[in-house]
C-alpha cells in the first residue's frame, strides 16, 4: 500500500478582534455563518475545496498559553485575492482603505505582468490584490 502525501486543506490566520477581522474579509467576498462574529473559532469554504481558519488570540492560548504574535518586522501571513480586471483590483483597494483599513502599496502594474495592491487587514496581515495586466 503506498502511503497518500499530506495535502493542503486549511490554513489559518490568529486575529485579535473577530468581529473587525470578518468585516473585513467579508469586504473580499468571503462568506462565514451566522453568529461568527462573536465566536472563537470560524472558518470560510473557499473555492477549491480549501478552508480559512480564523481564531481569536484567546482561542490559541487556550492551547498554547506562551503563544505571542511574531515581533514588529517578524514574518505574517499573506494571503493573495485574484480579481476578475485591473480596473477591480482598483476598486477593491479603494473600497477597502475608505472602510478604513491600512493601503500598504496603492495598484501599480507590474513587472511580473500584474495590476497589483497591497493592503493589511486588521492584525497586520498581507493581503494582495492581483488581476493579469
């Protein structure tokens, strides 16, 4: 019998408010049930088959109390949304910065042959914009 190799299926992020973090990331399309808001735990179904794990600071320690965020300049996650046009990943990244949150990089098109944006959630994490030029 040969052995399957382990295969993405999740990937999470830890988030200091959940209620902030899901306004956010339902600004990009995502959907959570009812009631997450104000739970510890959440997640997303996303196309694909993959899942979003989000859960709140508290959540972690109850499991790993010593957890800490990653220091000031430490790695975070990055997640990366693909948009339908170069005139949506404007869009999008105006929407989110007059909703308040922080525009790292404003659109540009780049090298690689992408209108790319830059913006960060609540918690500080990276999240990209991107639509083929």
């Amino acid at each position: 019998m040969v052995a399957m190799a382990p295969r993405v299926d999740t990937f999470g992020l830890i988030v200091a408010d959940m209620s902030r973090s899901l306004s956010f990331y339902r600004r990009l399309g995502l959907v959570f049930p009812d009631g997450a808001d104000s739970e510890p735990h959440t997640e997303a179904q996303l196309p694909g088959g993959l899942r979003l794990l989000i859960d709140t600071v508290e959540t972690i320690r109850s499991f790993d109390p010593e957890w800490q965020p990653p220091k000031e300049g430490g790695p975070r996650a990055g997640l990366g949304f693909t948009c339908d046009s170069p005139a949506e990943v404007d869009k999008v990244y105006v929407d989110l910065v007059a909703a308040g949150y922080e525009g790292h990089k404003e659109p540009w098109d780049a090298f690689w042959g992408m209108r790319y944006a830059v913006v960060h959630d609540p918690d500080g994490n990276s999240v990209e914009l991107f639509a083929r030029l």
